[in-house]
C-alpha cells in the first residue's frame, strides 16, 4: 500500500481544497503527526509550478495544530478574516496555586480576552452544562473576558462580540 508523508499529504491537501477546509484537515494532521511546517514549505519550493500552489502557500500559513476541531479552526480564521491578529491556540490558566484551572480554545494574552467555541458535547447531560458553567465562572473569576461561541452565532454576531471584549480592555478593535 502506497502512502504519503505527512508533509506531502498536508501540501497535496493545500494545493486541492479550499482555503478554510485545507487548514482545518492540516490542523488535524498537523496535532496528530507533529508535522513541521518548514518540511511541507521545503516540499511546496520544489513544486513552484504546481496547480494549486499559491492558494496553498496562503493556507499553510495559517495552520494552527493547537485547533482541536474543525469549528475551532473556522472561528479562528473568520477572525483573522475580520481583521484581528492572529490569535493563540489552547491557551492555559492557573489559579493563584499555579493549578491548570482552564484552558481557552483562542484568544489574545496580552489583553486577556479569549474565545471558545461551546461545541455540542457541552450541552449533552446536565454534569457538562454544569461543568461549563463553573468553568466560565473560574475564568472570568481570573478577570478573563470569555466570549462563548456555538453553532447557533451568526459571523456577524461573533465578529461584534469580539471586538465588544477587545473595546472592554481598552483596546481599538480592529475595523470590523
């Protein structure tokens, strides 16, 4: 049976698919290979004509392996789309013990605004609805604003929340 490396599976899934769909299979693949990104670039500069090639470059530029699903990657390039800087993946926080307390899907450090995307497992018993609930109170406790995200939230809506908690901080939002 024929296959490929992971860095030749991420450029061929780079150069054929749209933009958002091949960074969230290469976030897949980048979390559960440990793909080096510089190896897919060494691959990319060897195939320079190759059809596809540019849409790939874009696309490889924005792979994050700290997504944790497909919906985290579509939040984390639709704000990156509307203007904000790139925001860091799978960011942990601790409590004045130094304990891992929670772990923000994406956000910004530096002004302690973070976003997560509220995924369907977080409402199927009531033990997870409630384990969400004391999560976002542990968060904010750590004075975080905790922007909560489902399937439900127009782009819009979301954008404008965003930049809300970024305008909170006292920080320009970006013109969204």
């Amino acid at each position: 049976m024929k296959v490929t490396t992971p860095a030749r599976t991420a450029l061929d899934l780079a150069c054929r698919y749209p933009v958002g769909r091949a960074v969230a299979a290469i976030d897949a693949l980048a979390r559960a290979t440990h793909l080096k990104m510089a190896d897919v670039e060494l691959l990319a500069e060897r195939y320079p004509g190759r059809r596809g090639i540019r849409r790939a470059r874009i696309a490889l530029d924005l792979v994050d392996p700290g997504a944790e699903s497909p919906r985290e990657t579509w939040l984390r390039l639709l704000l990156i789309r509307a203007g904000f800087p790139r925001p860091q993946t799978q960011i942990p926080l601790y409590d004045e013990y130094g304990q891992l307390v929670a772990v923000i899907d994406l956000g910004w450090e530096d002004i302690k605004v973070g976003v997560d995307y509220e995924g369907e497992h977080h409402r199927t018993t009531r033990r997870e609805f409630n384990k969400g609930i004391r999560r976002h109170e542990t968060v904010t406790g750590l004075d975080w604003i905790d922007v909560r995200v489902t399937v439900e939230d127009c782009e819009a809506g979301i954008i404008g929340r965003v930049a809300a908690a970024w305008q909170r901080r006292g920080v320009p939002a970006p013109n969204v």
